[in-house]
C-alpha cells in the first residue's frame, strides 16, 4: 500500500511539473506597451518567467535592450506610439520568431531598475530615466492653452532629447544591390552600376554641405539587408537613404518612367508592395528562413520615424525634381509614396529609398548614365536632406 502510494505521489509530483512548465514555456502574447507616470509599461495576456527576460546594454548610443523570450507581439502597432521625453527613442519589435527585443536609447548615466508590480504577474515596469534637458520647462509646466498646439507639434518629433555625442549629423548612403545581383537591368546597363555613381556624387554633395558620409557600399559587392542597416546604427547615422533604379516588364517600358521617393511604411497598395516585392527578393535570400515578412514588418514600425521618413521623403522628391527640370523639362515626378521595403527594416531613423528612374525606358536610360542628369539628381537628394534636417532643427529648438 504504502509502495503504491508512493509511485502515485510520484507521479502527481511529476504532473505538476510537467503542467507548470507547459504552461509556462507557452508564447506569452504582449498585448500592450504604454507609457504611464515616467514608466514604459508592458502588459501581457499571461504571467511571464521573469528570467525570460535579458537585459543587455550596447554603446555609442547607450541603448538598453530587453529581450523577452517566448514572446510575441499581438500586432504590429504594439509600442508604435512610444514617443517619450525621457528617451532618445524607445522601440519595441519582434526580434525573433520567440523574441520580443525592446530598445531603450539613453543617457549613459540610466540606472535601469525594472520591476513586476506585486500581484500583477503579467505586468512588466521600465522606469524611463529622469528627464533633464532645457527642455524640461516645457514639459513640466502645465500645459497652457496657447501652448497646446506647440507640444503637440513638438511631441510629434523623433530624437527630442539627442544623447550626448550622437548628433554628429552622419548620413548613410545605400547603394541597392551589387556583387552577384544586378537589380534591374534594362538595355545591358545594370542598375547596380548606376545606383554606385549617384551614390557617390551624392556623397560629394553630403561632403561639401558639411556632412559625414558612410556608404553601406563603394564598389561592386553585395551585402545583406542586416549588414546595410547595420552600418547605419553602427555609425549611428540620422538619415539612411537607398538609391535605386526601377523598371517594368519589356511590353510597359516606353511607358512608364519618372522619379519616386519611397518611405519606410507598412506596405498596403498593391503597386508598392510588387516593387518591394522585386526590390526584397535578393535581400530576402540573405535574411534568414526565420524571418517571416511580418516579422520583418513588424521590426520596422517603430512608431514616429514613418512620420519623419515621410517628411524627408516629400522635401527630398520635391528637390530632385526642381534640379532636374533646370535642364529636363520632362521628367515626370510619380510622387513620394510608400513601401514596406525590407532594406529599410531595423531603421531606427528617417529612412528613405529613391527610384531614381526607369532603367528599363529607352529615353530615360540613356539620361540616367549621363553625369550631367546624376549631379542633378545628386544635387537635389542633398539639398533635401539639408532642408529637412534644418527643418527639424528647428522645431527641435523651438
Ligand atoms: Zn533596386
């Protein structure tokens, strides 16, 4: 009798435990981040193992990350509204199929101490640093009725608080495609080889305005979509800007030409998402199996930086074209539009891409090899970007 008991007692125990971590070791889903009382909050549907959270620390910015295994983000608008005094950016994406990463960019002096309110096992606290700019007056002032339209112009403005020693106003240039990828080719010119040339006279132009330049690529090589994002963050640049060509199937091509600026936004027409389509497929043979397309998507929503991608996207278009028409009357302009392009994904700054032409249009080819139409393409994509960084400068010091 006793023996049995004890086999039975056993076995209990061993269901126990078995259901327990069953029930822990489920996804957590992470329904909600908000910011409340200086504190970024995080709600999931369930309890969470607290050791399933990492916390790692990187320089140059100082960023504080989160990684919380066994986890999922309900959708992806989770944490895109996370705008904060306190931080430079804060953002919240589906790192992994598993892993939901938080990003905290931070003064160096933050003494991170996250917590799990008592009783609320779902619940996870980030107290955000105290804030301490000049900037605080007008944020702890109570908000005056003829104020309220200035903070919210003001709230609506990424990298409020810049960390000190990151504003080195880096830009990165993107050159699409190279080594074993062509991109598109039109008339046995390649697009590879043309987005190198405007790149590089773009950076002339970046160069002489007073700009530090990096390009993800100066010679005929590829290079992953991790590795061309990489580069940004690593030189922590403020703007990254992709240069590429488009074309059209072969019975379309003494059609369709022009110039477009894409931002980094969720891609919804169906035209935006066939050329991310194209311009992703050889970016997506290097990113890894694990990477879904949401995944990727989802990585990319970080919140106020679409705002500002577009705002840079508007200026930069209407720029190239007022350049180009000094000599080209006719280039036509297709607008500043928006795209889920992967090579923007992990873009933690105003990022754009720019089709700078048709290779695949006989008439438009043969003007975008010309130095002449690149210095003039170059010229405008520059003076964008000067107009709209000095833009937000000043609503920055406003
Ligand atoms: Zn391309």
């Amino acid at each position: 009798m006793v023996k049995i008991n004890r086999v039975k007692l056993l076995k209990l125990i061993l269901l126990l435990v078995l259901t327990s971590t069953t029930l822990f070791s489920s996804i957590s889903i992470l329904k909600k981040a908000e910011l409340k009382k200086g504190e970024l909050r995080l709600t999931f549907n369930q309890a969470y193992k607290k050791r399933a959270i990492t916390i790692t620390t990187l320089k140059n910015p100082t960023r504080k990350i989160f990684d919380i295994k066994n986890a999922r983000l309900q959708n992806s608008s989770i944490g895109s509204n996370l705008n904060s005094i306190h931080c430079s950016s804060i953002r919240v994406s589906q790192f992994k199929r598993d892993t939901v990463r938080i990003v905290l960019e931070v003064d160096k002096s933050y003494n991170c101490q996250p917590y799990r309110p008592m009783l609320a096992y779902s619940s996870y606290h980030i107290p955000l640093p105290k804030f301490r700019s000049v900037k605080k007056s007008i944020y702890s002032r109570k908000p005056k009725k003829t104020t309220r339209v200035k903070q919210i112009k003001y709230k609506n403005i990424p990298f409020i608080v810049p960390a000190k020693g990151t504003n080195k106003n880096t830009i990165v240039i993107d050159a699409g495609h190279g080594g074993h990828d062509p991109g598109a080719v039109g008339g046995r010119k390649r697009e590879k080889d043309l987005v190198l040339q405007i790149s590089k006279k773009l950076k002339k132009e970046l160069l002489k305005r007073g700009y530090r330049v990096y390009m993800t690529r100066s010679d005929d090589r590829f290079l992953e979509l991790t590795q061309r994002t990489k580069i940004a963050d690593k030189k922590n640049a403020i703007v990254f800007i992709s240069i590429h060509a488009n074309s059209v199937p072969k019975r379309k091509r003494n059609r369709v030409n022009g110039i477009e600026t894409y931002f980094l936004s969720n891609a919804k027409d169906a035209k935006s998402q066939r050329i991310a389509a194209r311009e992703n497929r050889s970016v997506l043979k290097g990113a890894g199996s694990k990477l879904s397309k949401e995944v990727i998507v989802d990585s990319v929503l970080n919140g106020p930086k679409i705002v500002e991608s577009n705002k840079l996207a508007v200026v930069v278009q209407s720029r190239i074209m007022t350049n180009v028409h000094t000599m080209y009357k006719d280039v036509k302009s297709n607008g500043v539009k928006h795209a889920g392009f992967y090579v923007l994904a992990g873009a933690s700054r105003p990022s754009i891409l720019i089709e700078v032409g048709y290779i695949s249009h006989p008439k438009e080819r043969k003007r975008l090899f010309q130095s002449k139409y690149q210095r003039l393409i170059s010229k405008g994509i520059a003076e964008g970007i000067n107009i709209y960084l000095n833009n937000r400068k000043k609503e920055i010091e406003l």
